[in-house]
C-alpha cells in the first residue's frame, strides 16, 4: 500500500480531492491537505485555514497593492527555457518570509496532528510547499521521499518554477499542453473527472440556451462572448445563460438547462478548456473553445468546435442552425471525457509513471518501503 499525500493552496476544481478518492479506490492510503478553505465548493479533507492564501478580496487587494508598487513587474526571470519565480524586491522578500513565520505554528501543529511525515508521496499541486522557503520539502527529501510537482492552470505561465523547489522534484507533471514549453522536464497528463457524476442530456429546449461560465472575464474573452451571444439573440432568438458568481453546485444546475457551452476565446495559454468544459461535455454539451493549432494537432480527436475571436459569430450560428452538428458534437463531447479523462484511467497513468522511474513494483508496492522520519527542524 502507497501513501500519497495531495498538497494545495485551495481545492479549486476539485482535481486533489479526486485523486485522493481513487487512490483509495486502488486500496492505497491518501490525504489532501489545503492551506485555505474554498468557500461554498469543494470538498476538503485536512485544511489548515491559513491566513493571506489568494481568494478573498483581502488578499486580491493586497495582491493589486504589491503589482503596483512594483509597477506591474513580472515576479519571473527565464532561466534556460524555464520561468523562474523570485521576490521583486527585498520588501517583497521580507512579506514572503513574515508570512512563513505567522503561518509556521499552524503548519507544524498540522504535520504533528495528522502525522504528515509518514506518507511515501507528496505531490505538490502548482509546485508549491507548506511555505515559500521550501523547509519541509527540503526535510522530506533528506528523508527520502519522493516529490512530485503538478502544475495546472496558470502556474507555469504566470509564476514559474520556485526553484529551491523544481531542484527537489523528482517527477514534474503538467495537466496544460503549453506548460511543455516552458519547463524541459515535464510529463503531460490528463485531468481526472469524474464522467459517470453527470447524466447526458436528452432533450433541447425549444429556445436554444448558450451558457458561458468565466471565473475571469479577462482570461476567457468575455466580452466578445457576450457581444456574440446578443447578435444570436436578435437574428435566432437563442438565449444567453451567463454563469457568474455561483456556487460550483448552482453552476452545475444551469448548465445542464443550456444547449451549447461556450469556454473561452482569450485563455493565456490557448489551451483551450479545462473542468468547466469536462462538465458540458460530460452532459453531451456541444462546447466551443479556442485551440492553438499545436493543441489541435496534439490532440486532434478532440470533440470541441474551435473558434477564435474573429469567427467565433460564424461558428455559433453554425451551430445554433445544425441540430445534427450538435447531437454529434454531443455524443463526441461525452465519449471524448471518459477515454482521456476518467479519473481512475488517469490515476493509473500517474502510477505507470511511478512504476517506470522504480518508485514501485508491478504489483504497485513501494520499492523501498515505508518511508517514515521524524519531526521537521522548526
């Protein structure tokens, strides 16, 4: 039996808490550790509620202050095709350090009460630790275990390595295709998400519903959405349901009344779509996005209908016109998530990769045994 231990700032998407539940579908021993709870969505397991953790307006004002007084600098340098994080300044420096100090009894009380030393595996969700300094990564790897660094979403693009971290790191993995660019020694995987959660649709509405659901407006190209969306209104009578400000399980609702998703049209990275597009596919949703051309050759069996800013009208009235595009585009969409994306497919191609570097044997046994090590240095 493994023990996997999940670190992460918030349980976001839901991506930890998933692994966590099939690692112990697979009879090995897994725990999630969050450093802040996410209000109103996710599950949580060990949450240590610290404070100055992104996500309350607090913490995004703070944010805003230090880009500004920083002149919206970049917090990377490129270091041999790699971002690399590192303070912008000594101010910053001393912030990152006085939070570590502030955080340190929360953090050491929660390794002494769950016993967060004793695991074999600790993936590190956005390649991050407990603190910035990286302590007890440093401690873990002294004592053996292996580290593995999961980067998904903006992570890499916006942030970059923590470098004291990547050199600790035995296995880097990336869930974004244009991450592979900016780091020589990634591995690509799949989301894991849980298709059988969600039932097909079977009917449309008699006035087609469009559902766009940004969590930044910015980022998914919003406001050319919507200004497409109202065109479709006018000339087809379509309806436009956009989803903002919802619980996870509000959202959820008002996707499955909608005919036709719409992700995004300005994701940084161009890679397209992420768990708010695997719940419309999952419905048999027809989804449109934006690919660049390398994804779309890089994973050319893919069910979306790809739009970009300029041709994004032209498509959508395609779509709104051809019922049996989007049965199809449906049926492609659902049988597209559960052949790449099913969480326990996925969770096997996570432990292939441990079995191929010799964390474990054929049978998913730890080569080397139970791990286990004392206190970290405080």
């Amino acid at each position: 039996m493994l023990r996997i231990l999940h670190l992460c700032d918030q349980n976001w998407v839901s991506t930890a808490s998933t692994f966590v539940k099939y690692h112990r579908k697979f009879g090995n021993y897994s725990r999630m550790v969050t450093l802040s709870r996410c209000e109103g969505e996710f599950e949580e397991d060990i949450c240590l509620n610290l404070p100055l953790v992104r996500g309350n307006r607090f913490d995004m004002a703070l944010k805003r202050v230090m880009n500004l007084a920083h002149r919206n600098a970049p917090k990377i340098d490129d270091a041999g095709g790699m971002r690399v994080w590192k303070p912008r300044s000594g101010f910053e420096s001393l912030l990152f350090s006085l939070r570590d100090t502030m955080w340190g009894p929360r953090i050491y009380s929660g390794i002494e009460r769950h016993d967060l030393l004793s695991f074999d595996i600790y993936h590190l969700e956005s390649g991050s630790g407990f603190f910035r300094d990286s302590r007890i990564i440093k401690k873990l790897k002294a004592m053996g275990k292996k580290i593995v660094c999961y980067y998904l979403g903006t992570d890499l693009r916006d942030r970059g390595v923590i470098p004291e971290i990547d050199a600790l790191s035995d296995l880097n993995i990336t869930t974004e295709f244009d991450h592979l660019a900016l780091h020589p020694n990634l591995r690509f995987s799949f989301l894991p998400f849980e298709t059988g959660a969600f039932e097909v649709r079977q009917k449309e509405n008699d006035r087609l519903r469009i559902c766009h659901a940004p969590r930044n407006r910015l980022f998914k190209g919003t406001e050319r959405i919507i200004e497409a969306c109202r065109e479709m209104e006018d000339r087809h009578g379509v309806e436009l349901v956009l989803i903002e400000g919802k619980t996870h399980a509000e959202a959820l609702r008002l996707k499955m009344t909608c005919d036709v998703a719409i992700d995004q049209i300005g994701d940084k990275g161009g890679t397209g779509y992420g768990v708010n597009s695997l719940e419309t596919l999952s419905m048999g949703i027809p989804t449109l996005t934006s690919f660049t051309p390398e994804f779309s050759s890089f994973l050319a069996d893919h069910p979306f209908i790809v739009v970009d800013h300029d041709n994004l009208g032209e498509k959508l009235e395609q779509v709104i016109l051809d019922g049996d595009l989007r049965r199809r585009k449906g049926r492609e969409g659902r049988e597209f998530v559960e052949k790449y994306h099913e969480a326990g497919k996925v969770v096997k191609s996570i432990y292939a990769m441990y079995t191929e570097l010799g964390w474990v044997d054929d049978q998913g046994n730890l080569v080397q045994g139970d791990l286990t090590g004392d206190r970290p240095e405080r």
